[in-house]
C-alpha cells in the first residue's frame, strides 16, 4: 500500500503548514495530543491551515515570455510570486484570530 502523502507535492511552506496542522486538528480531535487541552488545540490547528490556505491563494503560479536578447536565450518563467488577493488576505485574518484566540484560550 503506498503512502499517501508521498504523492503531495509540498513544494511551499504553506502547503507543508496545512497538512501540519490537518494531522494536528485529527490527532487532537482524537485524542492522541493529551499533553495538550483539545479546544485550543484545534482552534489554533484551524488558524494555521486557513494561514496557509490564505498564502496558498496569495502565491498564484505565474508565468511570463521572455525574449530573445543578445544576452539572454529567451524562454518561459515561471515563479509563485506574492499577489494579494482578498479572498487570501481574508483567510490569513481569519487563521491569524483564530490562533490568537487559541493561545488565548490555551494560556487562559
């Protein structure tokens, strides 16, 4: 049987932070993290995947032509700058009140 987030591509730290935190917010949700109080554990689980499903959204795939110049061959670039959008922004106010309301609940 394979494994099967060998075929994830977790190129980004956004990408890795999610599925971090959606095997924080199953094992605290079962129970396994008892070291830990469950709610806030899940909370602040929550806030980290909606952070890096917000820089997921504001690290779109771009691609741009270059032309040919005596110096450079031409080609296609392609790269995940940052571009803001506000459905992206929206999802890390979220996660981020949502961490914040989760260490305020943990330490509380």
């Amino acid at each position: 049987m394979d494994n099967p987030l060998s075929k994830l591509a977790l190129d980004y730290w956004y990408q890795v932070l999610m599925v971090v935190s959606f095997v924080v917010f199953l094992s605290a949700g079962a129970g396994v993290l008892s070291a830990f109080p469950t709610i806030p554990t899940a909370v602040i689980s929550l806030g980290c995947f909606f952070v890096g499903l917000g820089e997921w959204i504001n690290h779109p795939l771009q691609t741009a032509l270059m032309s040919a110049t005596a110096y450079h061959p031409g080609g296609v670039i392609t790269s995940h700058p940052r571009n803001p959008r506000f459905v992206g922004v929206a999802f890390d106010v979220l996660g981020a009140i949502l961490i914040v309301f989760g260490l305020y609940r943990l330490l509380a």
